[in-house]
C-alpha cells in the first residue's frame, strides 16, 4: 500500500475537519505522485473562510512568455470531515491540470484554455476512484 493509500485511509470521515496548510501540502504531493505522476507544481495554499464553495483553483496566464500557472489553490477553513478536504484538493488539481497542461496545448491549437467539468475533468474520476477519492462537479 503507497502512502496516499495509507493518507486517505486514516480516519478520514471523523467529525468535522479544521482544513490547514500542512495537511493541503501533504495531501497536495501524494496526489501529484501516484494520480498526476508528479507533473504539477506545487502553488501556495490560501485557506480562509468561503461562502459558496469549498475550493478554487486560481489559474493565470504570463502574456509575456504565454505561461499557463496555477497562483494558489484557496480552500474553505472548515470541512465536514477530512476526507472532503482530500477530494476538494484532488478536484482543484483536476483543474489545476486542464490549465496547466491541457491548456498551452489548446492555446497552441487556436483555442481558448480550459478549466471546467467536462470531459477532460471527468477523465481523472478513474484515477482518483482508485483511491476511494470521489470526483464529482461540486461538494
């Protein structure tokens, strides 16, 4: 069993969760290792209260050099219980993927960059299933 296996197996569904920056960056890199074969970049964590939503993926573009990078990923304060927080960071990096690496390629191609649920979202459910992440629109 790798550590992300052991990660999500620990008592993830215990009472409510108290979401931190230690946790996000642990979870963060166990994800991109054995899910996104570490092609992602680790960006800063902006853990704060939110109304409406449960994570955001901040995606940007460097004009001057046509860079597609992720700023931050901002996660809610507070979670249900552990095991929301890992699906919440796994769908941002989802996200994260489409426009790091999916998007330069569109960019390329003459269309637009991409950060939404489709099917190019979709195609991680598998992946992530593995590890009994859920990969759905919205939490």
């Amino acid at each position: 069993m790798n550590k992300l296996a052991k990660f999500v197996r620990t008592p993830m569904f215990e009472g409510k969760y108290d979401a931190n920056e230690d946790d996000a960056v642990e979870a963060y890199h166990l994800l991109n290792k054995y899910v996104f074969d570490n092609v992602l970049n680790c960006p800063k964590f902006n853990i704060k209260r939110t109304r409406g939503y449960w994570g955001m993926c901040d995606g940007r573009m460097d004009m001057s050099d046509e860079r597609f990078f992720v700023e931050e990923i901002i996660l809610s304060k507070k979670f249900t219980h552990k095991a929301m927080f890992v699906a919440t960071i796994a769908h941002e990096m989802v996200h994260q993927w489409q426009w790091e690496v999916l998007s330069p390629q569109r960019y390329e191609e003459g269309k637009t960059p991409i950060m939404s649920h489709g099917p190019s979202f979709y195609a991680w459910r598998k992946p992530l299933h593995k590890y009994l992440i859920p990969l759905t629109r919205a939490y």
